[in-house]
C-alpha cells in the first residue's frame, strides 16, 4: 500500500508513520498499540496511566471471561495517548477505539467523553480515562 500510494498517488508515505500495533490471539486475546510502560518510562516524559481488571467489566463479567486487565498510557502535557494493551475478552477489537484516536493524534478526551453501546467492553474506556494518574 505504502509503494502504491507514493508511486501513483504521489504520497510521502513512510514505513515509520506506522503505530505499533498487534493482536495475539490467546484466550483470553490481547490486544496492544503504541508505547509500552516500560517504553514510556524510558523516554522520560511526564505520562498517565490507567489500568482496570476485566473482573470491573460487564460485558466480561457477563460472559464470564474476567481473565486479563486495560492498561492505557497518556502524555501528561499533550493528552495524547501513548499506548494501550487489552488482555481479555474482546482486547483484539476493542483495542482499535485506542489505535483511532491515537493516528488522529487527538487527546484522550475526545474518546472519555463518548458514549460506547452497552454491554460491550469498549463502553469502559471512558470510565478507565477517568481513572488516569500519574506514572510513578
């Protein structure tokens, strides 16, 4: 695509431009894009972080999948998330809602503020944003 696009379309299209992202697909499935904590830690920027166990969501209490945890990491001065992993049930999709507003490069409010379809496991996010603190 990244070939194509620059030779026909005249795009400036990089291989670097790419956010790091992937699904393993273990049971539970893990869903992870961007910077990990061990990445940000070592850039040393102020960050964020968030983490929830799936046992504090619905939609895996519900289907009785509670193995796993959400995991997201902020830049305290820009808001922009930095990276995210969702181990468990519905990490490989729910996932995406943070790979979105990541390459729209718009801060984690935008997607706190939005009203997720309930039960589902991407109806958490916002409420995980809001438990944000600083990285320690």
């Amino acid at each position: 695509m990244i070939v194509a696009a620059n030779l026909l379309h005249g795009d400036s299209r990089r291989v670097t431009d790419r956010i790091e992202c992937y699904g393993l697909y273990i049971d539970p499935p893990l869903g992870r894009v961007g910077m990990t904590e061990a990445q940000v830690r070592a850039s040393g920027r102020p960050a964020l972080v968030a983490t929830r166990p799936m046992t504090r969501v619905g939609r895996a209490v519900e289907k009785g999948e509670t193995q796993g945890f959400m995991k997201v990491l902020v830049d305290a001065e820009t808001k922009r998330i930095l990276g995210a992993a969702i181990l468990g049930v519905g990490g490989d999709e729910v996932v995406h809602c943070m790979l979105d507003i990541m390459y729209a490069k718009a801060p984690y409010t935008v997607i706190q503020r939005a009203v997720h379809i309930h039960p589902t496991v991407s109806e958490l996010i916002p409420t995980l944003l809001g438990d944000l603190a600083p990285l320690e």
